[in-house]
DNA sequence: ACCTGAACACCGTTCAAGT
DNA sequence: ACCTGAACACCGTTCAAGT
C-alpha cells in the first residue's frame, strides 16, 4: 500500500526508503551473505542511502530482525497434522527444525535474541497439546517441549557453524582435532574418525528426534499405547 | 615462571604485560561481566596499556580465547566416573554441562568457535566409550554422543540467555508473550503460564538428559539389562 | 514527511616507529 | 624484547539541521 507515493491519488517522486524495500533488502543479504554481514551501515549502502534514513523506517537494529522473523514465520505453511499425538509431536518438531533449517540467520536471532511471533506460538501450542494427548501431566508436557527445543536449537547451532566453516574453506576445529589425534591417548577416537566425519555431514536430526522423544515418552510412561514404538 | 623479571638471576623493572597476567585479567572480565564485555581495547584499559601492546603476547582475540578455554578445561577435576555404562554416560554428559554452566562465557566461545581442547577431548571419548558399553555400534555410540552434546548446548544458551535478560533486569522475550497471551487463540499455552514460568526457572537438564540418554539406548536395544531404568 | 552530516562511543587489527 | 601512535576499516545510534 502507497509504496511508491505518499498519497493516493497524488503522484510524486516515490520515496527512496520504506519499511517493505528495507526488509527485502535485509532478508536479501540475510539469505546471500548471512547473518554476521548484515549491519545498518551496509544495508544502507546497500540501498544507496544512508544508515541514518534507516532509522526513520524502523527502530533499530532489533525491531528490524524482529519483523524480518515475523515475516519469515507468518509466511510458514499450516501444515496438515497427523491425528496421532505421537506423530503430532514429531511432525510440530520437525516443522519447527525444518524452518530455521532453511533461513540460517534466524538460528541466531531466535536464540541469542529470542524473539517470538505469533506462529511460532501456533506451533508451541500444537506441540504441547500433542504431548498431552500422549498422556503427559501439563507440567510434563512443557518440559517436553522445552527437551525437543533445547534439542532442536543445539542440532541446528552446530550445523550453522558447520556450514559457516564450509563457505570460508576451513574445517571445523573438532574435524580438525579429530584429524590429528593422537591414537595412545584417544584410542576410540581415533579409531571412530570415519564414522564422526560421516555423521557430522548427514542430518540425522529426524533419528535423534525420535530418541528424544520417546525417551521423554517412556519417562512419563502413562500411555503404553501411544509410547511405543516398533 | 619469570613473571616479573625477564631473565632469571637478573633483577629488574618488571614487564607490565605477561600472557598470564592478560589471561587472568580477561578471565576476570569475563566472569564478572560477561563475554560481551570484553574486547582488546577494554581489557588493554584494564591493564592500563594499550590495546596493541596485547598482540605482542597473543596473535589475535581468538587464540586469547583459546588459551582462556584451555587453562578452564585443563582445571577440571578429573571426576571420578562409575562403572555402570549408563551411569557412566549420564555422569560425563552431567560433567560436560556443569563446566559449562559454570562457565556461561565459554558456552558461547564452544558453540560459535567452536574450540576443543585435549581434556574436551577425554570426555568425549569416555562418553562414546560409555556409550560403547551399553551395547551401542561405534556408529550409534557418536551419534548418541552428538545427541546429548545438541541437547546440552541448548540447554545452555537458553539459560545463558535468561540469565543475561534477568541481569538486565528483563524479561525474557517468551515470558514476555506468554504473559500478554490471548487466551482465546491460544487456550493451552493460556492456561499453562505456571508451568512454563516454574519450569524455565529452574534446573531441568538433569531430569531431560535421562530422557534423552533412555531413549537413544531404547533406540539400539541392544542391551536390555543396561537400558532399562526404575 | 523524509532524509542528511557530523558526531559519539565503540570494535579488531596492522604497521612503522620508538626505547 | 617490548611497547606506542596513528591509521584503516568497521560497528550502532543520536541529534540538530536541511528540504
């Protein structure tokens, strides 16, 4: 709405800075470049302005990856949920991972900032209520999600730093250290270096997923039915 | 050693700068102020010299980390660790996590530097080692490894993070919405405000970790006797 | 209403020069 | 051997001023 003119029915010279062209600019170099290259001073420049016309727009530096989360996340699908509260869980985890999974920059400004949005609490919600028709108490319900979530957040930190190494060429310290072991004083180590390697390049969250899970499921262990698993 | 006097048996003006005494003043800001407080211009302030004077005894901030991380991990009593695999699992995942939280500036410098150190390096193999015993391949007894170290860094940077807004006297972004939460959108979440508070106060890690761990052996079963728990 | 310039208070790091 | 000063290339943000 009036993007290009201030006011309808009145043409002008369209204004060179709004809060949408800010925010696709950002998610632009969000997405390219990453997180740690996204500051006012290069956005501007990005833009051909100034840093300090930003600040008519927006707050600060905060509110304006608060709305580029908001954005992100209100642009999530309603996926369909299974009926099976099991399945529910897993399917809400696994909604959950798969989006910061593909917008990397979120990683750190959910955790380090924690910022909240609305669908974010849609899903919170499914989850809880998911656990819950497995048979768990409230209180053991919203330990469960926090698990899945301390899970969740940890498997995708370790990915983004995984990735970050990647595009600068290196290796990550622990590839490295597990390169050069010494075999007398890390025997097992060193002899597990192929499977390490293998297992850090894989994405084995949906297996680890299911650990955790059911291990939270077996600890509350009121609903034999829906704990199981083949 | 040769602390105050360049060469032994040579009295004479001590140097100002040492890497011991930049260590232990980094590691007094960083206790006391956290890891977003120091910086080489600060902790050159502190020393009262200058910030250039500290890259005659370190390379660059990172190394300083580094050598930071690695006079902590070498501190480390060598717990004593119980036969019983499990056991034996649980007690270095609870080693791993207590260093740690000791510690809330290294959690950042492990997940985003992603440092290792030799006595890192003896936890870890005696985790998989553990884990090798509770009947797990050597492929499933890294993966579980890497299970436990996804879910304990979450742990930690949740808590790291509320325990920053708290110094701020803040709330966290998530207490914040579910205090202002409309109850007709989200009736759960509404209703379960207490549960979320109290759980997120407290200490939790230990409680999940036995879930985690009882579901990834309950994963391999493999080892009945071992896997089974009260 | 929208943008600019100059300024403030920060970063990490390099490099040539001093004692 | 150890330290300094000046400089480079960055940050986020404020504030008074311009159109």
């Amino acid at each position: 709405m009036e993007s290009w003119s201030q006011r309808p029915g009145r043409l002008g010279r369209p204004r060179r800075l709004s809060r949408e062209a800010i925010l696709s600019s950002a998610e632009r170099i969000l997405t390219e470049e990453g997180a740690e290259h996204l500051s006012m001073r290069r956005l501007a420049k990005e833009m051909s302005s100034t840093p300090m016309a930003l600040y008519y727009h927006v707050k600060d530096k905060d509110e304006l990856l608060t709305l580029l989360l908001d954005a992100r996340t209100e642009r999530l699908p309603r996926a369909e949920l299974p009926h099976e509260p099991r399945e529910r869980l897993l399917a809400g985890a696994r909604t959950l991972h798969g989006m910061l999974a593909d917008c990397p920059w979120a990683v750190e400004a959910v955790t380090s900032e924690d910022h909240v949005s609305a669908s974010a609490l849609r899903l919170v919600e499914s989850m809880i209520d998911a656990a819950v028709a497995c048979g768990m108490s409230h209180e053991e319900a919203v330990y469960a999600y926090r698990v899945i979530w301390y899970y969740t957040i940890g498997e995708l930190l370790v990915r983004l730093n995984r990735e970050r190494a990647r595009r600068k060429g290196e290796d990550t310290p622990w590839e490295r250290a597990m390169l050069s072991l010494d075999p007398d004083a890390f025997p097992l180590l060193a002899r597990l270096r192929d499977q390490w390697v293998e297992l850090a390049a894989g994405d084995h969250h949906q297996r680890g997923l299911e650990a955790v899970v059911d291990g939270l499921l077996a600890q509350g262990a009121v609903c034999p039915g829906t704990a199981g698993h083949p």
